[in-house]
C-alpha cells in the first residue's frame, strides 16, 4: 500500500477546543498560544480579512446602538405625552402619567427649583411638576 506522504505534513488537531473570538471557528493547536483569532488572511480581492479588526468595529456598536435607543424610547415618551394632552388638556396628574406610562425619570434632562418644582424635558415636551399638587403642567416645545 502506497503511504500518502505529504511534506511538510499539514495536519492540525483541535484538542485544544480553542475558537476564534470573533467567528468562532476552531483554532488549531499548531497556532501559536496567544492566538485567539482567526489568522489575517486576505481575500480574492486582495483586501485584508482580519477577525481581530471586525470583531473591534462591532465593539464600537453598542453606542450606536444606545443612541438609537434612547431616540427610540424618546419618540415613545413623546408620542405617549400627545396621547395624554389631547386626551386629558395640558393640565394632567400624577394618575394620568402613570396610566400613560409616562415616568418622569425617563426624561432627557430634568430641573428642580428649591420650591420643590420639578421640570422634566422630553423630546418635543417639558412637563412642569408640583410635587404638592400632583399637578403636571405640559408644554410643547416642537
Ligand atoms: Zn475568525
């Protein structure tokens, strides 16, 4: 029987069960120790493919991803407040916040006087709380 010879031998072995961080495909043991992503290789295009690079440009995502969040939940609260006013007027209470899921914490930004006066600012609106009152005056800001 004829023995496949192969030089240099190319044979790897995954014991090791170590995985790429970004693509998770298995590295193997032949790879350096300190190897914890794919080696940089480049495509038929001649351009650079590199796990380390792309899983560090998905890293910077998640403020992406925060910021569209917050204009997301922003939109939210701003569409709950339209409710609310042409339901209820500008004039509402503590009540009509909560039944419209409006929380004032959720807020962009929020100012409180010393007479206890508490703004909050939303994105279109700002609502002008008396805490003694329960009273929630809402301005349109556009
Ligand atoms: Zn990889």
């Amino acid at each position: 029987m004829k023995k496949n010879l192969e030089f240099p031998p190319r044979y790897f072995t995954y014991l090791k069960k170590r995985e790429c961080r970004n693509c998770g495909k298995p590295i193997a043991d032949q790879e350096h120790a300190g190897r914890t992503y794919c080696p940089k290789i480049y495509d038929e295009y001649d351009k650079v493919v590199d796990c380390k690079t792309t899983l560090a440009r998905i890293n910077d995502q998640p403020d992406r991803d925060l910021h569209r969040n917050l204009i997301n939940e922003q939109k939210f609260f701003s569409n709950r407040i339209k409710a609310l006013v042409e339901k209820k007027g500008l004039e509402v209470y503590t009540d009509d916040l909560t039944a419209y899921d409006i929380k004032l914490s959720n807020a962009v930004n929020m100012n409180l006087t010393r007479d206890g006066i508490l703004t909050t600012y939303f994105f279109n609106y700002s609502i002008i709380s008396n805490p003694i009152t329960n009273k929630h005056k809402i301005q349109y800001n556009g």
